[in-house]
C-alpha cells in the first residue's frame, strides 16, 4: 500500500473577506507558530485579497490558493483572472470546479479540464472538485456521478504534485448536513481506485483526496480519521480563526 499523503487543510473564503476582515488571519498564523500541526494548511481568499494574504502568511507555513481561473492564460476576456495572473499575485493552487461555479456558471467538465490544464501549465496545484446532487445521491448515483466528473475534469498531465481532488457532495455544502464516516469512506475508496486507473502508474495512490462540506472543530477528527481522507476544503468554519484551528487541531 502507498505511503498516505499529507494532509491539507485548506480555507475556501468564497465570496467573503474584506482587507478589515484580515485580523482573523492573523489569528491563525500566531496559533499556528505554536500549534505545529503535521498537514499542510492553505487559505484560498477572493482574488482581490490574494497579495495581501500572501504578504501576510510570508513566513509561516501557511500556503494561498485562489478559487477559479479562466482557462486561456491571457487575452480579451473581460473580468476574468488567468493562473499566470494567480501566480504573480502569489496563489501556489487554484480551485477548480466548485460545485458553485459548476452551478452558477454553467462550468461543464470540459472546461474544468481546461481550467486544471491552464493551473498546471503556469505551474500550480489544481484542486478540482467532484460530488453529487442531493438528488442524484437519492437516486444511487452518487459513485456514477463522481466517477464521470473525474474522467472528464482530470487533465492527462496530472500527478500526486500538481493535483489535489476534493470530494464534496453537495447537499452537504453551507447545510449543516455532512456525510456520514461510512459515506465519506465508500466514495473516498471509489475516488483512489478510478485515480488509479485514470492516472499513470503509482500516482493514484498518492494524491491527497479532501473532503469537503459542513467541516466543523466538532466532525473534523472524525472525518479526517476516514480511509482515503487526506485533508478538507472547509468554507464557511474557514472564516473563523477560532473554527479552522479547531479543525486543523485534527492533525495536531
Ligand atoms: P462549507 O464548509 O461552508 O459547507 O463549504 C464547503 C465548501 O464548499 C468548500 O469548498
């Protein structure tokens, strides 16, 4: 069996956070110089406040992601940020294929594909997201469903370092309802076993699977104890100092 991968904790703000907003991060950067956890931790705050985060967490072990890109890396593209773009306002990854923007913006896997694509070529991590509707899931196609937004978000050139895979269902995302251990451990399993055969030899194993949707300081240790659970993308108990620490605190 493969070594499991380290952890990562990473905040997805959403469309949250205002530069008066920053004292929380301050918080956890203090917390964090004492605190030592063993996994890796990542703030993805809007584009607008990527250079300050990164001028802030300069120094510690806290690493910066943005949330979506375009998939072209520059032209007329009105309103749109590129991953070079990201890249230079200091993102090291960048979400991709949210469930929110699958939704509110139409994004088919295609184009996640392409987005995943464009964060590798300007030497990201893509973090690209998978996970079922309520009603799919009540249908018993949660496995189907997650198996072909892999197949057709995941580029040919992705490996254990350039892409992390967060699994979110999304009936559990800003609800307050989370999947149960057992739910997390089936389609965790199915994620690294359709990993395996999508991507060459040996790097299937080794690419961190998060889950994601209602992480709170109460499930995380929980949830973070599931086979095949190498971390969470946590929104809103991301906003909070007080609640990430207390979910990081499930690798301390
Ligand atoms: P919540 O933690 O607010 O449910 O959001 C999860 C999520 O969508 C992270 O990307």
């Amino acid at each position: 069996m493969a070594k499991a991968p380290k952890p990562l904790i990473a905040g997805n703000w959403k469309m949250n956070g205002l530069q008066r907003d920053l004292g929380e991060l301050r918080k956890l950067i203090a917390w964090m110089r004492g605190a030592s956890p063993s996994c890796d931790v990542m703030i993805c705050p809007p584009a607008t406040l990527i250079s300050d985060v990164k001028s802030l967490v300069t120094g510690s072990r806290i690493k910066v992601g943005a949330q979506t890109c375009h998939a072209q890396d520059s032209g007329a593209h009105t309103g749109d940020i590129s991953a070079p773009m990201l890249k230079n306002a200091g993102a090291s990854a960048v979400i991709a294929g949210h469930s929110e923007r699958r939704a509110d913006h139409k994004e088919s896997d295609k184009q996640v594909r392409a987005q995943a694509e464009a964060i590798h070529r300007a030497g990201l991590t893509a973090i690209i997201c998978v996970g079922e509707t309520a009603g799919e899931r009540k249908a018993g196609k949660a496995l189907k469903i997650v198996s072909a937004q892999l197949k057709g978000s995941l580029p040919s050139g992705a490996t254990a370092r350039n892409t992390v895979i967060a699994y979110e269902p999304v009936w559990a995302i800003g609800t307050g309802l989370t999947a149960t251990p057992e739910d997390v451990a089936r389609v965790h399993r199915h994620i690294r076993t359709r990993l395996g055969a999508l991507m060459p030899a040996g790097e299937g194993g080794k690419v961190r699977i998060l889950y994601g949707g209602s992480v709170k300081p109460e499930n995380a240790a929980t949830l973070m104890g599931v086979a095949n659970v190498d971390g969470a993308l946590v929104g809103g108990a991301s906003l909070k100092a007080k609640d990430f620490q207390g979910i990081i605190s499930a690798y301390v």
